[in-house]
C-alpha cells in the first residue's frame, strides 16, 4: 500500500521555541510526542507528505488544494520571521487527486486561493517533520463546511491518488482539538470541551475512525474544536486499512486540546469499510423516521423524490390532511444529510394558494436552490432527513427580552436587509447567538440598529 503512515498533530506555534520563549514546556509532553511523530516520518522515508490544514483556505462548499509548484512562509506572525520554510508541491499527486474527486462529485479543487503563503498549520508540523526528513514533496489540503462524510471521501480520494501513482506517502491531520477546556483559556469554558476532548482521544487512541462520523455538529461547535474534519479527512485515506493505532499525548494547559496520535499502516483490512457502515446504519435509522413521519414530511420527502428522479415539480395529491388545502402559510423545508445541512428554503408569507404548494415548492428549492450546496442527486435520498416548519403570526418586538430561542424565531431588518433563523436550533442556546446568526445571513454589521420581530412554529419530523 502506498501510504504507510498517518498522524493526528496539533499546531500552537508556541511549541517552536522561538516563539514559546520558555512558554512550551508547559506541553512538554505534546513536543516530545511530536518529535516521535518526526523521527517516524524520518524512518519511513515518504516521497510525498500530504497535510490536511484546518487553516489553510476553507471555502463552505469546496475543498482547497493548493495548486503550484512551490509554496513559502515564516512565522512573522507570531514575531519570528526569522524562520522560514520552502515547499515544492507534488504537482502529479494534485492533478490526480483532483481528478479522482471530480470524478465522485466531490467539490474539490486547486481554484480560489487567497493566499499563497504556507499557513501555520501546514508549518508548525512541518518545523518537527524538517529536523528528520526533507527529501519529499507536499501536497497541502484545506477543510471545507461540508459534511464529515464528504471529507471521508476525499480522504479515500487521497488514498486512490497514492495508489494509482505508486507514491510512497504519509499523511498529516493538522489540527487542534477542543478551544473551551478553561474559562482563563481563549474560548472560555464550556462543559463540551471537555466532553468532546475525552471521546475524541477515545476514538483515536483505538483507531476506530467510524465514530468520528457519529460525532453530533452541535457536540463538536460547541466544543470549539478545530480539527475533527481534518481528522476525519485523513481516516477517510486510511479506508479499508489495517492499522496499528498508538496514542503519543494529550494535554490542555492552555484551555485548548493538543493530541497526537500515531498509525501505522499494516496492510488491507476489508472490515474497517468505516464509510459503508455508517451510511447503511444512516439509511436504516432513516427508514425508522420515514414509517413515523407525519403528512406535512410525507409530502416534502415525495416533493423532493419527485423533482430530483425526474426534474419535474410534483402536484399536491389527494388524501392529504384538510388543512393542508385550505390553510395559507410560510413554510421552511430543512434537509440534512449524515448530520449536517444540505438544504434549507422557505417562506415568511405565505406564496402559493395552499399550505400544500408551499411545502412542495419550498422542498424542491431546498432540495435544488440553496445556492450554499450543490443540487441533491439521486443516491443521496435515502440517506435524507426532512423537517417541515410552518410559521405563524409575525409579531413586531421591541426588545430581545421579548424572544425564547427555544419558543420563537427571530427576523431582523435594516433598511432591505433581512435574515430569518427558526427557533430550536441545535447548538443555539442563547437568544444573542440567535440574533447574531440571523444579522450574519442578513449581512447586517453587529453595529447596526435592527428591527426585531418574532414568530412561532410548527415544527414536524
């Protein structure tokens, strides 16, 4: 097999001495794992490193690879210009590899880059990896707001690259783990950093990479981690991979989790087909919603079957709950997939004659329209979950004090700028944090005076 190693690493500049000044053997036991990492990578000598950077460009919907043949960067930054590092990119992997994921639609590519410079991410490791083993290339990756699943599958794409060319490889999961471990540290304290750090460690330190796809999104925001779909990344390119899985450390002093863990490839393993097994359990706890879902559901699931088998816009059939034809409402139409969004559409006033209208329409641009996400194909719909919300009565408030981020949602307004967020939404706890993401989709500065109103909904599964 191509790739014979893989490790999970964090980044704090401060463990380069230049810049720590003393400060990193507070995590003296991270440095030392690291050195292991480095010396592992000398032994095995790989042509070609490539890192999976939580800082590298991320876009919401696509996956940055760093095109070119050669990339530079210092530590200016963090006051040590001094030192440099110069990369030459292993441009056949990157084609390759590009090639590979245009093939399986996945989002990915070597357009949209912003910024030329090794980003600390990316340089952090490879300050440990350098004292060791220079005689490689680099292929360098950044994350993307997609799904944990869809960077699985441009990790196995990682994989099939190193295969197909032969390449002698290791990869590198560049990224930190939960930022809320201590009220003293930069993100404060929440009672899922800790939480999110200790299973994490768990899974790592066993290797069983499937659960990193079980990892609940409001789990892992809250927990203010940074690098679980690196992570996740890089076990996708360990797929169907024997392994022998060794955890080096873990410590927090600062409030952030640092965790370095070790793979070592020994040969296939046809039993660690970690993406099948998570989407046919997917697929059953789907089939389980769909026998329980209610009409208001039924409707928008058939809505979005109909429109994406055969491009055409279903008509609202018979034998539906009265109201659904007499009532006049707005309606959101949410769909997730494996956990994470993958479309959401609606109304505030009502645009159709029925209630019924309004789900279809609103199910088929949820499901082809968001322009944050690629249309919804084929394969993807029995792995779908589909909430209905139906909006009630919009009410003018005139003050925050007024709003329940469980009971209302919350529209602001300033001048023809408005963002709507729906009430009881995972990892939104805290009626600011719901008028902040309202003010961000409305593209509303913080410092703006907004209009607040409210609304209730009707919420069916």
């Amino acid at each position: 097999m191509a790739i014979q190693a893989a490790f999970v690493v964090p980044h704090p500049p401060l463990i380069v001495p230049e810049i720590g000044k003393g400060k990193e053997r507070a995590i003296q036991k991270t440095i030392d794992a690291y050195r292991q990492v480095a010396g592992r990578i000398g032994e095995l000598q790989p042509e070609t490193i490539v890192v999976i950077s939580s800082h590298q460009v991320m876009y919401a919907n696509y996956f940055h690879i760093s095109p070119g043949g050669e990339a530079r960067g210092t530590f200016e930054k963090f006051q040590a210009g001094q030192i440099g590092f110069e990369a030459s990119y292993d441009t056949e992997f990157v084609e390759l590899l590009c090639a590979l994921a245009w093939e399986k639609r996945l989002p990915a590519g070597t357009e949209g880059e912003t910024d030329k410079q090794l980003d600390h991410g990316t340089m952090v490791p490879l300050y440990f990896i350098g004292k060791c083993w220079t005689e490689c290339r680099l292929v360098r990756i950044g994350m993307s707001g997609l799904s944990l699943m869809k960077h699985y599958e441009l990790g196995q794409c990682i994989k099939e690259a190193a295969d197909l060319l032969g390449r002698k490889a290791v990869v590198v999961a560049s990224g930190d783990l939960s930022h809320k471990l201590r009220a003293e540290g930069p993100g404060g304290f929440r009672k899922e950093g800790p939480e999110y750090d200790s299973r994490m460690m768990y899974v790592l330190g066993n290797g069983n990479f499937g659960e990193l796809l079980d990892f609940p999104e409001e789990l892992c925001n809250k927990a203010g981690e940074c690098g679980h779909r690196a992570i996740t990344m890089m076990a996708g390119a360990l797929d169907r991979t024997g392994v022998a899985a060794r955890r080096l450390s873990y410590e927090g002093p600062f409030g952030i989790g640092y965790g370095v863990c070790e793979y070592l490839v020994r040969g296939e393993d046809a039993k660690r087909d970690f993406k099948e097994r998570h989407e046919e359990k997917e697929r059953e706890r789907i089939r389980s919603q769909i026998e329980k879902q209610d009409a208001y559901v039924a409707l928008a699931r058939k809505a979005v079957e109909e429109y994406v088998r055969t491009g055409r816009t279903l008509k609202a059939p018979s034998g539906l709950p009265k109201e659904l034809y007499s009532r006049r409402a707005g309606a959101f139409v949410s769909i997730n997939e494996n956990g994470s969004l993958r479309g959401c559409i609606g109304t505030i006033q009502p645009g159709g004659e029925s209630l019924a209208e309004e789900i279809i329409q609103n199910a088929v641009s949820a499901a082809s329209r968001d322009p944050r996400f690629p249309p919804v194909e084929s394969e993807e719909l029995d792995r779908l979950t589909i909430t209905v919300d139906v909006l009630g009565e919009v009410e003018r408030i005139s003050s925050p004090e007024e709003l329940d981020v469980k009971r209302y949602g919350v529209i602001v307004s300033s001048g023809n700028s408005r963002g709507l967020l729906l009430p009881n939404l995972a990892g939104v706890d805290t009626v600011p944090e719901q008028i902040a993401i309202a003010r961000r989709k409305a593209g509303i500065d913080e410092r703006e005076e907004v209009q607040l109103e409210r609304f209730e909904v009707e919420r069916h599964f």
